[in-house]
C-alpha cells in the first residue's frame, strides 16, 4: 500500500525508544522461523462475496495484494508496474481475494490509480495532468473504474487508498473532498460499493470517506515518521518540518514535512486508536518500519499492539511483507493480514477454506 517513503530509512531514533536502535537494520518481522498455522492444505483459497463477509471472517492471516501484484516501479521487468490493469488482474489470478491501489486525482478529476506520491518522479504534480496528458507520459496509468473492472470480474475484494495530497501539489490543502468525491463516484459507477475498503495515512480524508459513504469500510494507518518529534524528523530526514492548523484536522497536530507529506502527528499508539475509532475504521494498519523498530526496541511490544487492536475491535494490518518469511513474522505476532509483494508465497500460509 503504501510505504511513506524511502526517506524512513534515514531514521535513527524516536521519541521514547533507544538512540542506538536502527530502524533501516532491524528486521522488521521479528522471528520469522516460526511457524505459521496454515489450516487445511488441501482446501480452496479463501474468497469473500464482499467487505463485510472479510471484516466478519475470523481466519488470518490474510493476503492483500499489495499495489497490485507486488511494489514494482519497472526494475522488475518479470512482472507488471505497480497499480496497473495488468499488475491488478495478476494479483487476482494468483489467488488473492483482496487487492490494494492507490488513487490519485487528474486535473480534468478522474481518479487513476498511481503510487507512490501525487506528484512523479519528476516532481511534476498528476493534479496539474488531464488524463489524456498523463497517460499521454505514462501510458500505464489506469483510470480507477478500469481496475474496478478487473475486481469485478474477478469476483473479487479491493482495497482503495486515497493518496494524501502533499505540499507540493495541495498548497492550500483544498483537494481532499474532491479526490473523496470522484472516487466515490466511481465506485458507485462500477457498483463495486459492497466490494471496496478505504485505506489512508489521513484521518482527514477517512472522515470525509465516512461522511460520502458511510457503507465502505476504512482503515487508519500508521508510519513511524508519524510517532516522532517534529526536531527529530527535521534532523533525520532534513525536511523542513512545518506544523499546521488544519481545518478539520480532527483535533490533532498536524505537520506539512518539506513539500512531501502532510500527516497528522501522534503522541502515542493510544492517540493514533483515538483516531482510528473518530473515523469509525474497522482496521488499523501499520507500516513495516514501526514494527521493526517497535520490536527491536521492547520484544513483544509489537504483538501487544495486535491484542490492543483486537480489544478495541479493530484488525491489524502489517505493511508490507516483501517475501513470504516477513509475511510468517507478521503472522507470528497476531496480524489479520499483510500487504503481500509475494502473493503466492505468501498464499502459502494462508488458512484456506
């Protein structure tokens, strides 16, 4: 889904946990030799008629599809791009029942499925693009309702994350309810709304999600970056941190970091479930680097936030599992389910039914 960025490997310390932990060495699954209850071997892959038959399943962990069939930016040239028709429908053809992408806004308002920021690796901003101007540049880039397309037809589950505007592309931070509006569209176009999951970094957004349609589930996510001081990611990342007052910001303090991220910060894991439980989501979901880090700072904190999780009524989601072994780790501290770059791998593990 949906990793915050290559910069978080930078990072080499947080509030409250030990200076000499390094995040970019720590392994982020914990031990990954432990077994994983698989079920029955010999049974079908599991599949959902929609979200609510997931959210109700009791079997984990489960694979989601992660931007397709695996993070893929082109150097992999033996499978597809990631977020692309082609990469959607391999995820599916594989076995997962559930696949993420990620959705960005053109300037003409069609929502394309893109990662990994809403700007391109040359930092112009897709919002300044009409489709027909991107697709002109990257040939690749499909429209939302054309991956929906493909979860229909697959019988399948998909995971939406709605992209948070950075900086550089949302100065006036103005775009949200309009990214929000268009994707709704679009899935009510496809009528895939008993089929979707919201997923996001920003609250915000979420809560704008939940007001357009109240019917599709969410889930809150959660980077490391978002637990550290402001001086801290200044240091570490050498972005200028800049905290904002934003209008409905939920309460919290949020921060635009150099023109890249705008995030809501959070003072502990307890504040980010406040968060999760304003927006009414049904999963939280945290990124690889906070539960590496976690671990290697207080062994078992990591599975003591999955059971906070369950408590408060949430699944857990790890993000993400690059080989079936991080998937075991993920699996081995209680996580419903794992962002997969190797789905069939991972598949593997999974319960079957």
């Amino acid at each position: 889904m949906k990793r915050i960025g290559s910069l978080l490997a930078l990072f080499t310390m947080v509030a409250g946990c030990a200076a000499n932990a390094d995040p970019a060495s720590t392994d982020s699954t914990g031990s990954t030799q432990q077994a994983v209850e698989s079920g029955d071997d010999h049974g079908a892959l599991i599949h959902y008629g929609d979200a609510e038959d997931f959210l109700e399943s009791k079997a984990r962990p489960i694979v989601f599809g992660h931007e397709g069939a695996g993070e893929n930016f082109g150097a992999d040239t033996s499978k597809p791009i990631n977020d692309t028709v082609a990469s959607v429908s391999l995820a599916y053809d594989q076995g997962a029942a559930i696949v993420e992408v990620d959705t960005e806004l053109t300037k003409d308002g069609y929502a394309v499925a893109y990662h990994d920021f809403d700007f391109l690796p040359d930092y112009s901003c897709i919002n300044s693009y009409t489709l027909a101007e991107l697709q002109a540049k990257l040939p690749y880039v499909p429209t939302l309702e054309q991956v929906l397309d493909v979860a229909r037809d697959r019988h399948g589950l998909m995971i939406i994350e709605l992209k948070t505007p950075s900086p550089l592309c949302d100065p006036g931070d103005s775009t949200e309810q309009a990214l929000v509006s268009r994707v709704v569209q679009a899935i009510d176009t496809e009528r895939m709304g008993e089929k979707v999951i919201f997923d996001g970094f920003s609250p915000a957004l979420l809560y704008i999600a939940k007001q357009l349609a109240p019917r599709i589930p969410r889930e809150l996510d959660m980077d490391l970056l978002q637990l550290m001081k402001p001086a801290q990611v200044q240091a570490n990342t050498g972005l200028t941190v800049t905290q904002i007052t934003k209008a409905d910001g939920l309460g919290l303090q949020w921060a635009d970091v150099g023109p890249i991220y705008r995030l809501p910060g959070y003072t502990s894991v307890s504040q980010f479930f406040w968060a999760a439980k304003a927006v009414d989501a049904a999963l939280v979901g945290v990124e690889q680097d906070f539960i590496g880090y976690s671990e290697q700072s207080q062994p078992g904190s990591v599975a003591q936030f999955v059971g906070a999780a369950h408590a408060l009524g949430f699944k857990a989601v790890a993000d993400p599992a690059k080989t079936a072994a991080e998937f075991a780790g993920f699996a081995a501290f209680g996580f419903d389910a794992a962002y997969c770059d190797d789905i069939p791998g991972s598949l593997a593990l999974q319960p079957k039914r």
